[in-house]
C-alpha cells in the first residue's frame, strides 16, 4: 500500500513538473512572440488610416473606398498603405505613438488632443501678402568653358566631335560648340543663336534667347502655359522686361500658403494655422505590414 501511493505520488509530481514546463514555456514563448511581432521605434510600417473630426465628419484617408463613400475621393491622389518609420517624426506625435505596440493587422482607434496633433490654435498666426508678383522677364546666364573627358564624351554628347561643331548634351539638350580637342579632353562653351528656344532648368519656364555675347546669354522668358499658383489661375501682363501676376482668391479657400481670411485692394489676408490646429482628431488605424528595425551585429 506505501508502495503504491508513493508511486501516485511520483505521477503527480512529474505531472505538475511536465504541466509547470509546458506553461513556463508557452508563456515565454507568447512574450517572445509578441515582442517580436508588435510594432516598437524604429520599426517601419505601413499603415492604412482614417482621419475623422469631433463631429464624425472624415476628414482624410487612404482608403480608397473610404474616401468614396465620404465623398471625399480625389484623383490625384494615391490610395495605398502609408510608409514610416516609428519614432521618426514622419507624422505627428500622438499618430507616431498609437502605433508602438499594435501587431499586424491590427485595427484601434485613437482620439487625439490639439497638443497631440497639429497644436492649438495660434490667433497670432495672421500675415497678408501682396496680390501682385512682379518676376523679371531678362535673365543673364554667364557662360564658360567646360572640359569633357574625351573618354567619355561620346555618352553625353551627340555630334561630331570636331572644333567649331555644334554638340547636344542628351540629357539637358543644351546645346555647345567645340573649341579645343586633344587626345584627353574636349573644350567645350554653351552656344545659342539668337531666337533659340529652350526650357530654362532651374524653374522649368519657357525661354528665348534674344543676345549673346562670348561670356554670356541673355533670354527672355515666358510664363508657362496653364500656369497657377496656389490662390488659382492668375491674370497676367506682360511687357519686355517684366511679368506680372495678379492673383483673386476667394475667401474662405484653404491654400498651401494659408487659408485666405480677406482680400483687401492689394492685399490677402491669410491665416497661417495648420488647418487642424485647435481640434481634437480620431483616427481609425490598420497595421498593414510591420518590418522590425535591423540590430547592429557585434563583429568579433
């Protein structure tokens, strides 16, 4: 009989040992897992969001059935999972830190304070600007010679390579005139002719040279065509020398300079807010995909 309970005995205890380890293990195990698989700083995520104001109203969103049904769905612009870092200021703070412990495919939704979200409202922020921009017509380029490995010169230009020739660089289309070649390098100078028509890089207007001269060029540039700003299609006078922009926003229009408060004779009146200053923000958020953030590797 001693015999046999301490046999039900050792049972017992080996079974709470085994059922102690089983449990010990999927625990630790599910803490593991977790931590591995939730988001933390510097992880990148994509993310699928939807903006909504204290009255429900959606605000944004990069769903685009969402923004469908809201009436809210724009053309330009791309309906697909928003790419960040954790942690690294992409978006704003309360956003950044909703995401730190949430898993993939996870949804929850977070109500943000202003101090959370865009700040408070700052009644200060209120600046005018002139309703006409004056821009120079006349541009000057001075010009130099410029020395072109003759290696590697046939890759960048196309013509022969011979001094006096006209050469175009492929990628600019500018044009050049060969002033020197030896055996290492190709002398080259910017070269138009007046009446030439070019796109000017540096802000994308067309152009047309009206003088030159062995050091410089001078064009004269045009206003684009369907140009805009941000407060609309503005009205334009041209004369030689001088392009002028007249622009008529309506008030109330919320623009990337401002939401416009007034416009007074020459003056609008804009209110520099970011347009969600001052409000409290719920926003529905899915995590889509989670890449955990590399560790660096000690190397012996």
């Amino acid at each position: 009989m001693e015999l046999n309970i301490s046999k039900k005995v050792l049972v017992v205890a080996i079974g709470v040992i085994v059922l102690v380890a089983l449990f010990g293990g999927y625990f630790a195990y599910g803490k593991l897992f977790s931590l591995t698989n939730t988001v933390a700083n510097g992880d990148a995520v994509k993310v699928i969001y939807t903006l909504k104001l204290d009255d429900g109203t959606v605000f944004d969103t990069n769903d685009q059935k969402v923004a469908e049904d809201n009436n809210i769905f724009s053309e330009n612009k791309k309906y697909e999972p928003l790419e960040i870092t954790v942690g690294s200021g992409q978006v704003i703070k309360g956003f950044d830190t909703a995401l730190v412990g949430m898993r993939k495919g996870q949804t929850k939704a977070v109500t943000l304070s202003p101090e959370e979200g865009y700040g408070k409202y700052d009644p200060t922020k209120i600046t005018n600007i002139s309703r006409k921009l004056e821009i120079s017509r006349i541009i000057v380029s001075n010009i130099s010679e410029s020395y072109v490995p003759a290696d590697i010169f046939a890759d960048h230009f196309i013509g022969n390579v011979s001094v006096g020739n006209i050469v175009t660089e492929t990628q600019s289309k500018i044009k050049f005139e060969v002033l020197a070649v030896n055996d290492t390098t190709i002398t080259v100078i910017v070269h138009y002719d007046i009446g030439d028509n070019i796109t000017i890089p540096t802000t994308g207007w067309p152009a047309t040279v009206i003088a030159t001269s062995p050091s410089s060029i001078t064009w004269q540039q045009n206003l684009p065509e369907n140009f805009t700003t941000p407060f609309g299609k503005p009205d334009v006078e041209l004369t030689k020398n001088k392009i002028t922009l007249t622009v008529n926003p309506e008030v109330g229009v919320q623009t990337s300079s401002g939401k416009v408060l007034n416009v007074t004779g020459d003056q609008i009146f804009l209110d520099v807010n970011p347009p969600l200053a001052g409000k409290t923000l719920t926003f529905d958020i899915t995590i889509v995909d989670i890449t955990k953030k590399q560790e660096p590797t000690n190397s012996s």
